[in-house]
C-alpha cells in the first residue's frame, strides 16, 4: 500500500481535541516536539500584531480622531475665575432685612468678679471710625470687590452671632498654633476686656446691625462666651475669661447637651484652628508656596476638626474665601484649593467650576506629580462615586475627563486600580446605560461615556484590572453600551480598543465568546462604518482572537446572517484602497522619498481579516463551506497575484496560508481544486523569494496539492522538486518537514520516484532521520513512510537504497528500541509524550521498513550501536 502524505486525518487527529477553552494564568510547559508539533499542523490558526494607537500629543476631552464637530462637543479649554464660582449662598439677598427675633433674650446674671471682665458691645463714637476700619479691611484682597472674607456682611443676618465670630481673629489674630499654648497666648495677645469688644464691633457692626445685636443676638453672644471659657479653661490655670454657672439650664429649647457641647466645640476649634489659617490665605496672597503651606494646613485642620462636608456651620465663610483665591493663576495653589472645596460637598454650578478647575490642572501632564503627591483622585473618584448622574451630568463630565488625563500616568493608574476604580467606573456605566435614547439627557452622557471608557481602555493595561473587569461584568455592559451608542463613533472606538487590547487573553475571550450577541454588534458596527479604518483593524482583529482557539466561537461567528458576505465586502474595499494606493505611487514615479510604509492601513485590514478566514477554517464544517466560496478564493488568489512578499511579508504569507487550510478539504465544487493550477503559478513565486517564511508556506501549499496528479507534473515540469529536495540539507525540523511532504505525495508516482534517487534525496532524508528523529517522531514517520513508497518494487536493497543502506538499517534498528529511545530524555512529560507518538505512529511504519530491507538485504554487517 502506498502512503500519501497531505490530508490524513491521522496527521492532526490532535488539532482540534477536546480542550478547556479558558486556561490557568500559568500554564502546563510544552515540550520542543508538541511546539514543532503545533507550528507545522495541516490545519493552522494565524497570529498577528495588535493594532497600534499612538499617543495623542496633547490632553484633550475628544482626541484628534473625534467626529464630533467643535460646536456639539464641550470645550477643553475655558478661563476660570473667582465669578465661576456661586457666591449667592454665602451672602444675604440684597436689599432684605430681616425681622428682630420675637422673644426677649435672658441675660445672664454674674458675679461680681466675673460681672466686670465682661460687657455687651457698645456703640462706636465716630460713625467716621467704622467706614475707616471697615476700608481698611476691604483692601485686604485687592483681586475683588466684595470687601473681606471674613467681613460680618457676608454672613447670613439670621446667624448674627457668626457675625461676631468671624471677626473675632482682630483681638485673636495670633492666636496659639498648638492646643498646650493656645492658653497662655490667649491671655497674653488678646485680654477679653470691654475695650477688645468695642473694637471688634466697631469693625464689624454698623449701626443698623449693632441694633439688631443688642435687641437679639445678646443671649447667644454670653451663651459662646460661657461656652468658649467652659472649654479653653484648663485645670491649674487661671483665666480672665467668664465662666458660666448652669448657663445652659437658662437657655430655653435647647435640651439636647450632646449637641450643645458639639457647637460649643465647634465655635473653640473655629476660632483656634481656622480662622488663624483663613488670615494666612489673606495676609500673603502674593506668596505662592506660603499660600499653598497655608491651604495644607487648613485641609488637615478641617479634617482634624470634622469639619469637611456640608454641615460644617461656617462652611459659607470658609468656601469664599477658597473662591477668592482661584483668581491667583497657580497649578499648584489650584490644586490645594479644589481637593479642599471638593471635600467640602459643594454642588451646583460650584461643583461644576471645581470640576473643571480639576480637569484644568489635570489637562497640564507636568502637574502629574505634584498631583501624585497630593490625594486629588480620592475626591474625584467620591464625585464620581456619589454625585447625580443626571443632575450633574456636565460636572461629572470634566471629573472624568480628569480621571482620564490621570490614567495616563502610569503612577496614577497604579492607584486608581487599589483604589477600586474599577468597580467603580462599571457601575457609573451601569446608570449611564440605563439612560434610554429618547432621554433628553441621553447625547450629553455620550460624552461623558467618552472619557469613561478611554479611562477603562487604558487601565485594561493593567493585570489586576482585567481581572476586575471580568469579574465585576464588564463584557456584558460594554456590550450594552456598545449597542446603544452604535452612532456614536467615539465611544464604539474606545469599547472595541478595550475588548481589542483584552481579547488578547484567553480569559477574556472566554467571557467576550460566552457574550452571544457580541457577534451580531461587531458584525453591525463594520457595516455600519466600514470604511473607519481604526474601528474595522479592531473588531477584525477581535474577531481574529476569538476564532483563534474557540471551535464552538467559529462555528458561532460563521452562522450569523451576512457574516461571510461582510467579511468578503470588506475584503473588496480595502483591496481596492490598497490598490488605488499602490497605482498612487507609481504614477508618480515611484519615488523613494514617497514610497509607502509596510503594512499600509489597508494592508493591516486586509492581514487580520485574511487571519480570520484561516481560523474559521480550522472548524471542519465552516472550513469545507470556505472553500467552496469562490469569492474568498479569488480574493485570496488576488493578493498572491498583486502582491510581493518583498513588499509586505505577513498579508502574503497569511493568504498562502489560508490557501493552504482551505486546500486540506476535498469538497465537491472546492474553489481552491478549479484553481489549482493557478494557485500553483502564484506559489512558485513565493517559492523563489529570498524570504524563508515564504518559501515554507509555499512548500506547505504545495504539501496538500501535490495529491493531485497535475500539480506534481506541475513541480516535475517547472524543476520545482529539485528545489524541494534540496531543502532536506535546511538542517531546521520545520522546513525539513514541508519538504518531505511534498517528496511523498511525488513517490506515489511509480514514474517520479528514480528522480529522488538522482538529486540525492535518499542520503538527505536518511541524514534527516539521524538528525531529528529521536526527538521528532512526527518528522521520522513522514521519512519512514517516504521511503516506504519509494521501495515499493524493491529487489535488492543497496541497489535501491545505494551507499545509504547499512546506515538506514542501523538506525531503523536503534530507533525501534524502545529502552534506547526512552533513555534519550530523563524528563518524563517529554518521554511520556515521545513514548505515545512512537508506539502509534513511528514504529509500525519503521518496522514494515526495516523488514522490507532486512528481507532484501544479503548480509547485516557488525555495527555498533551508540546511544542517542
């Protein structure tokens, strides 16, 4: 019986075995044979680069490539100031006054001792003296018109004592830096005697308002006084301070003490710890770093206080003075400032302008490590993480955009991933998608699903967040946003860069494939925008990764309706763009200066969609109906026909390929049988190329069509077998074994078997045999069934087999024993495996050999036998 090599089953019986999909993150160690094994299968998957995106030179909401015109799409540069920012909150409405308090205040009596250190406010004697002082303070920022910060005006007339309060730091202004002396400094800057009162309230009271003080407010004035004196008097010191005997017991309506002692706290830690912080900010707006130091200090002051959020009492007071400051054009300052405002809970379009004084500063990437040093993120990712979706949706907006820029920073991306950033931007995705089309808000969350997901795709850069992104969902909602923002170009590019970028794992691709309609979107998609070249390269090549290992994923992809036609009708495009750019450049000439770069963007497309072709193929049933489809063939055979190896190796050499897998199935009406003379011509220049990749996918080629008795006068009549034989003498397992294919399929020919003996191929493949076949079982059966074929009418052994016969012979008997071969490697797996291979396909094929000569053979000379 004679053996041809090409299409038998048995070859690649373990091509398509039964096996798990996902593998372990760390998998089981292939031997050098499996590998070999593997690279030469009939039947053979593609791989192929992933598609590059470049950097954009600057930060930006929409990169260059956006299709969003400049008038639909929010800004990226914008001026901010002071009046960004909502003032109206912290001041009383122009113009109203409010009523006196309806019941009359309880003074308190005191002794006699305590009853002289204080007095109630009283009256200035110049009307004169309050406009100086109160001008005086107004120049304090000369930035902005609407006087001192800290000015008793700004405070809501219904909190008349804050009035006082913020004002106070004019006796107290040097107050301690520390609790220990905060005391004794108390006693010795500002001694609280009626001539320190009457100076505060000629600077902060004017007439009207003094009157409105001393008809109402007077009870609560004594009642912080008793309260401050409670709690700045420490035991074994002594204080000129008042203090109030069962104060609180008077006040009526105030039952809860708990909440008492808190404002009382509140009040002491106000006037100790911030006020001092806030006349800093004041008194040195021109020192950028002392700024800076002082803002510092008033964060950790303010959290050491509990202070941060909205139900801080003077959180009005505090919040303009912050606003004021954005007007000093400062990235640093800037940045100190809004991690305070965002801290503070703010809301509204003052939310918006801290979010967008974030992303300012973010926008800058030089600013990337004064912000890593800082903990910005962690307030951004609270907006994010609380804020109304639709409420804020423009605010929230420029916050991501913020995160986005920060995700660029490899430092920063670290720290969003521990953070749980992750989750985090999922769920916001989440909300976002449950936003239907017909919502009036539904095109400006498009942008924000803009920065959102470029913020995924380049965490998805990240081990520990692709983990957290297949256990946390994310296929499933991608896809649905996917689908619903199908017209939107922008957010379709940035999912496909992230399903392109994670499809490159297999743990992934198992969650993409279990996705049953991610065929029919990425099908719609290059429908839909076929001629975006960045979003087609991506979705082919996904494609490409999900067919790679996935038998039920190619069997999937294949039935859904117009997926070949799609395929074939992109196919036609970017051939025609290639083309038209080729006929570009030799139109003029062919310049060296304008020659193109290779692979092209065409080319890139036309490479991974060939790739895809060739993995669908592997599927038997899909692969059978490939090649009957004429138009895939044709295609194939274009390239091969237009295209040099020279010009761009991998588009070629992916065609050859795929040509080949589809060559493996004898169907009725196969395009690549009614082609393959045709086929053959276009392999031969390939064949003849310089490039060695080129040369073994032709000889591949050649492998499964040299069954056909045309094909071998084929390579008899064009010299090609000289050629094949001669790379027996390659010295590389993989080319040796493409060779050796093709010399079997030529031994089926009684008539071409003599020219084997003249080109000296029996001695190569006998040295072959030497060479590879104790550690290449796959490579010594193919040589052993070669010259199995070629001794079919054999009479004598040295006349057929020639000078290479005693040499055959002792290493037939060495290679058929069993101890001797497993000796060869001490690792187990690689013997277990070599073990397997040789008792089911070496040795019975060895042994009808070995026999066949032996019996031929008129005497077996003495050799000695060496182990491998």
């Amino acid at each position: 019986a004679l053996l041809c090599r090409g299409m038998q089953a048995s070859k690649n019986k373990n091509t398509e075995e039964a096996e798990p999909f996902y593998r372990l993150s760390v998998p089981k160690q292939k031997t050098s044979s499996e590998i070999i094994n593997e690279a030469r299968n009939v039947l053979r998957t593609l791989r192929t680069r992933r598609p590059f995106t470049p950097s954009e030179d600057q930060r930006k909401l929409f990169g260059s490539g956006s299709l969003r015109a400049p008038q639909n799409r929010p800004p990226s540069v914008f001026s901010l100031h002071a009046s960004s920012f909502d003032l109206a909150e912290s001041r009383p409405v122009s113009g109203v006054r409010l009523s006196p308090l309806d019941h009359k205040p309880i003074l308190v009596t005191f002794a006699k001792d305590e009853d002289s250190s204080i007095s109630l406010p009283k009256p200035p004697a110049d009307p004169a003296e309050v406009r100086r002082v109160s001008s005086a303070r107004a120049r304090l920022f000369r930035r902005t018109s609407t006087g001192n910060f800290l000015s008793a005006k700004m405070v809501p007339p219904d909190q008349n004592e804050e009035k006082l309060d913020s004002e106070e730091p004019a006796m107290m202004s040097n107050l301690c830096r520390s609790n220990d002396n905060c005391l004794a400094e108390q006693r010795s800057y500002t001694p609280f005697n009626d001539e320190s009162r009457q100076l505060i309230c000629n600077e902060c009271i004017s007439r009207s308002e003094r009157e409105d003080f001393l008809k109402g407010t007077a009870e609560k004035f004594l009642f912080q006084l008793g309260g401050e004196s409670d709690q700045m008097k420490k035991p074994g010191t002594s204080s000129s301070w008042p203090r109030s005997t069962g104060w609180k017991r008077r006040v009526p309506g105030l039952e809860d003490e708990t909440r008492i002692n808190e404002l009382e706290e509140e009040e002491i830690f106000w006037h100790i710890k911030i006020l001092p912080i806030l006349h800093e900010l004041e008194k040195v707006e021109d020192n950028i770093e002392n700024l800076c130091l002082a803002c510092t200090k008033l964060y950790q002051a303010l959290n050491e206080g509990s202070m941060l959020g909205k139900r801080f009492k003077r959180r009005s007071v505090l919040l303009k003075t912050l606003y004021k400051l954005v007007d000093i054009d400062s990235d640093p300052l800037c940045l100190k400032l809004a991690k305070i405002i965002l801290a503070m809970k703010v809301d509204g379009k003052n939310l918006l302008s801290v979010c967008k004084l974030a992303f300012k500063i973010c926008r800058n990437e030089k600013n990337d490590y004064i912000i890593q040093n800082d903990r910005l993120l962690d307030c951004l990712l609270e907006v994010l993480r609380t804020e109304d979706l639709q409420k804020n949706n423009e605010a929230l907006l420029y916050c991501m955009g913020a995160v986005k820029f920060m995700s660029g920073n490899a430092v920063l991306l670290n720290e969003m991933v521990n953070k749980g950033a992750v989750e985090m931007l999922l769920q916001l995705m989440r909300q976002i998608n449950n936003i239907k089309e017909n919502d009036t808000y539904f095109s400006n969350l498009g942008h924000l699903l803009v920065q959102l997901t470029a913020t995924l795709r380049n965490l998805a850069d990240l081990p520990p967040a692709r983990r957290q992104l297949i256990c946390s969902g994310a296929v499933p909602e991608l896809s649905v946003a996917l689908e619903q923002r199908m017209n939107d170009k922008d957010v379709c590019t940035y999912i496909v860069r992230i399903f392109s970028k994670l499809s490159s794992y297999d743990d992934f691709c198992a969650a993409l494939a279990d996705c049953s309609r991610c065929y029919v979107l990425f099908l719609a998609l290059l429908n839909k925008h076929q001629k975006q070249q960045d979003l087609v390269i991506r979705i082919i090549f996904i494609l490409g990764n999900l067919t790679a290992k996935n038998n039920q994923a190619r069997e999937q992809f294949f039935k859904e309706k117009g997926s070949v036609n799609t395929l074939i009708s992109l196919f036609q495009t970017y051939h025609e763009l290639d083309l038209n750019a080729q006929k570009w450049y030799h139109e003029r000439g062919g310049e060296g200066k304008n020659r193109p770069e290779h692979p092209s963007e065409a080319e890139d497309v036309l490479i991974k969609l060939i790739r895809v072709l060739a993995n669908l193929s592997i599927h038997p049933s899909v692969g059978a109906a490939l090649a009957t489809a004429h138009r895939v063939v044709d295609l194939l055979v274009t390239v091969l026909e237009y295209k040099s190896v020279d010009d761009c190796e991998e588009l070629v050499i992916n065609a050859a390929t795929t040509i080949n897998n589809l060559s493996y199935y004898k169907v009725k009406s196969s395009a690549v049988q009614d082609k393959k003379l045709h086929i053959a011509e276009m392999l031969l220049k390939l064949l003849m190329s310089n490039n060695m990749d080129g040369v073994v996918e032709a000889v591949r080629v050649f492998g499964n069509l040299s069954q056909y008795h045309e094909i071998c006068d084929f390579i008899i009549q064009k010299k090609i077998y000289k050629f094949v034989i001669a790379l027996l003498d390659a010295k590389n397992q993989d080319v040796c074994f493409s060779a050796c294919g093709v010399v079997l399929n030529l031994t089926v020919d009684k008539n071409k078997r003599a020219l084997l003996m003249e080109e000296g191929g029996i001695g190569k493949l006998v040295d072959c045999l030497g060479d590879f076949g104790p550690s290449d079982w796959q490579l010594a059966c193919l040589i052993c069934k070669t010259l199995w074929n070629y001794s079919e009418n054999i009479t004598n052994a040295a006349s057929c087999f020639g000078e290479d016969t005693d040499t055959l012979l002792v290493l037939l008997t060495s290679l058929l024993d069993e101890e001797l071969v497993l000796d060869y490697s001490l690792d187990r797996d690689l013997r277990d495996y070599h073990k397997q291979y040789w008792e089911r396909e070496f040795k019975p094929v060895a042994e009808k050999l070995l026999d066949r000569i032996q019996s031929h053979h008129f005497f077996l000379p003495t050799v000695t036998i060496t182990p491998f």
